[in-house]
C-alpha cells in the first residue's frame, strides 16, 4: 500500500481509503459479520483511512464500525461527520455540533476523532457554517476530541468559498472527480494545491454507476450518466477486466488527492480493490471508454439549496422543482 501525505495534517493516509456508508446499508442490505470481515482485511492489507458518519444508516455504520474496530484503534486514521443526521434532517449549529462529537465517539468506542467533518455543507447556511460551525468544531478540537477539522459536500464553488473563508484542514469532495467526471480539477484542486489542505476524493466508482451490479434506486445522477455506466462496465466485461479495478486505478493516480474513498463492506471487494492498484488499464481500452463517456462526461446534479450550487442550470432546475411543490 502506497500512504500519501494529507495537506497540512501530517497524518500519513493510505491512498486507498475505507468508505464506511455501506455498514450502514446505504446501498443494500449487508451483513454485519461481514463488514467486520471487510473492516479487520482493509487493516491487514494497509488500509489505514475509515470515514463515516452519524447519517449512514442513521447512525448504523458507526455503531458497526466502532465495534469493528475495537482493539484497533490506535491503528486507524478516524474521520467522521456532522450536521447531516437523516435525508432532510440538517442540524449545523454549535450546540449539536458538540452533541454530535459526543455520540459518534460513543459509537464508535474512542476518545477522539482524527478527521471531524461539516457533511453536505451544500444543505446548511453559509454564513452559519463560517461563523458557528467550524468555530465550535475547532473548540472541540482545542478540547483534543478531535484532531482535525474539515468540510464535506458536493458543490465544489462553496467548498472552496468556505475552506477559504472559514480556514480548514480538510476537504472531502465526491462524485467530482472519477472516470465520469473531472471538474474538481477546473474548481477546487488548485485551490487546495496552494494552501496545503488535505483533499480527499470519494466515491471512485460514481456512487456503485461504475460496477458490475449498477448503482441503487436513489442513485441522483440522469439516466443518461447510468446508461453510460452501464455500456463501460459491459465494454470492461468483453475485455475481461473488472470495471471497478479500471475506476479506481483512474483516481488513485491523481497527483494531489491524498486518499480516494472507496465504499467497501465485503472482504472480497477490498481484496479486489486493493490489488487493482497493482495491475495497469490498457490505454486502448481507456480510450474506448473515454469515447462512450463523452456525451455526458462532466455532467453532475443539484444538491443542497439553490444559492449554493455551481452552475446556474441547476440552481434555475432547484427552483423549478420548489415552485412545483
Ligand atoms: P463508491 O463510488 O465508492 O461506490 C460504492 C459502491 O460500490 C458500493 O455499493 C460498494 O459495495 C460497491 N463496490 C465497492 N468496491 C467494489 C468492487 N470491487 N466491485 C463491485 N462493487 C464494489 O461510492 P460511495 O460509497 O458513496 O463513496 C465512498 C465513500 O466516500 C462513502 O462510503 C463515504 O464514506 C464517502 N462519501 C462521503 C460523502 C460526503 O461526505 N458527502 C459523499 C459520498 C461518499
């Protein structure tokens, strides 16, 4: 396992990380056995990065998480969330921010969180998250609960507005930059490039788009951008090679993300996606697979509130969808 230097942390993070959503059934069933089985194989092959949050599976996935990891703790780069507690439940302020560190600690059986995370930014307050937010997540952090500080979300203009404005360590980005998609690159990577602050790139596989079995019902992406998934995991089944192993490769080589998170809860996906770092995509078969994506390639969805997103065709489609409720 190759480990990468996270901005200014110092912490030294595997560049393949444990994306912990699906303990927590975000994507389907699972069994509980087995994603303890998933998290004891990520360690023993040098996977040292875990992120979660209290929303994953409301609170499930730490809870299974926590107890995954007892007796190895001290092993493990920490990183969770709050302020997102269910699909419309938002909750930014100083005072569940401090409830929240206290309950994900509970759950996940430890004294401190290395990486504490503002989740899905997009869906608070701007001017909250700036002058409230990351304040009382610093104060937890003089306190020594947590380590680190950092935002989450998928607008990638706010994510940087506020990374600027309100000065954190990290910043988690997804779904912005995979095989589908590379405008983290045009908006947020020079950004944190030149301050130094960690970056970390999730959902590798466009949220389950890139797999074999497809993505889940709630999957927000437009139907042409599944379609598309569908017809390169079927090109990379011709050939022979696991589509998955071709989209993780993609990001893991990008030259400053620190850890790409990869969503995992079965001990054969992390063995498979621990040893597609070793193998090389054809560039003949990268090409092909460039030539289907291009139709739709950079096309991404609302998320949050209408001020808060990139491109003015989706901040106009949120509004629309307001007026017709
Ligand atoms: P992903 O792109 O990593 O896809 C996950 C899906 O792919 C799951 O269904 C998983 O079972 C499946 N999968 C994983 N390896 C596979 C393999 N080798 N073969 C076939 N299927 C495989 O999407 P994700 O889980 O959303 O993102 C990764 C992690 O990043 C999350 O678990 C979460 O920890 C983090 N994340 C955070 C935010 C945020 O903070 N706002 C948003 C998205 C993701």
């Amino acid at each position: 396992m190759e480990y990468r230097i996270l901005g200014k942390t110092g912490l030294r993070v595997s560049v393949l990380g444990f994306g912990a959503s699906p303990l927590g059934n975000e994507f389907r069933i699972t069994d509980p056995q087995e994603g303890v089985r998933a998290v004891h194989r990520a360690i023993d092959l040098g996977i040292n990065y875990f992120d979660v949050a209290p929303y994953y599976g409301r609170s499930l996935a730490e809870e299974r998480l926590g107890l995954a990891l007892q007796g190895k703790r001290h092993q493990v780069i920490l990183a969770t969330k709050c302020g997102r507690y269910d699909v419309r439940q938002f909750d930014f302020s100083a005072d569940r921010v401090r409830r929240s560190c206290e309950e994900s600690l509970r759950r996940l059986r430890t004294d401190y969180i290395d990486v504490f995370q503002a989740h899905d930014i997009e869906f608070g307050d701007r001017q909250q998250i700036i002058e409230e937010t990351i304040p009382a997540m610093r104060k937890l952090q003089e306190e020594g609960k947590v380590r680190f500080v950092g935002i989450t979300g998928l607008p990638l203009k706010l994510l940087r507005d506020v990374a600027e404005r309100a000065g954190v360590d990290t910043v988690l980005s997804y779904c912005r930059y995979n095989l589908m998609i590379t405008d983290m690159d045009d908006i947020l990577t020079p950004f944190c490039r030149e301050r130094e602050i960690g970056l970390i790139n999730a959902s590798p596989l466009h949220m389950g788009i890139l797999t074999e079995q497809g993505p889940p019902a709630w999957h927000p992406a437009p139907e042409a951008v599944k379609e598309a998934g569908r017809r390169v995991a079927e090109l990379c089944r011709q050939r022979g090679v696991r589509v998955a192993d071709v989209a993780l490769r993609f990001c893991v080589q990008h030259p400053y993300v620190a850890t790409t998170l990869v969503g995992m809860s079965r001990p054969d996906h992390v063995e498979s996606n621990v040893r597609a770092l070793e193998g090389q995509t054809p560039e003949d078969l990268l090409e092909e697979i460039r030539a289907i994506i291009a139709p739709v390639f950079n096309t991404t969805w609302p998320s949050g509130r209408p001020e808060n997103q990139d491109y003015e065709e989706l901040r106009q489609q949120l509004l629309r969808q307001a007026d017709a409720c």
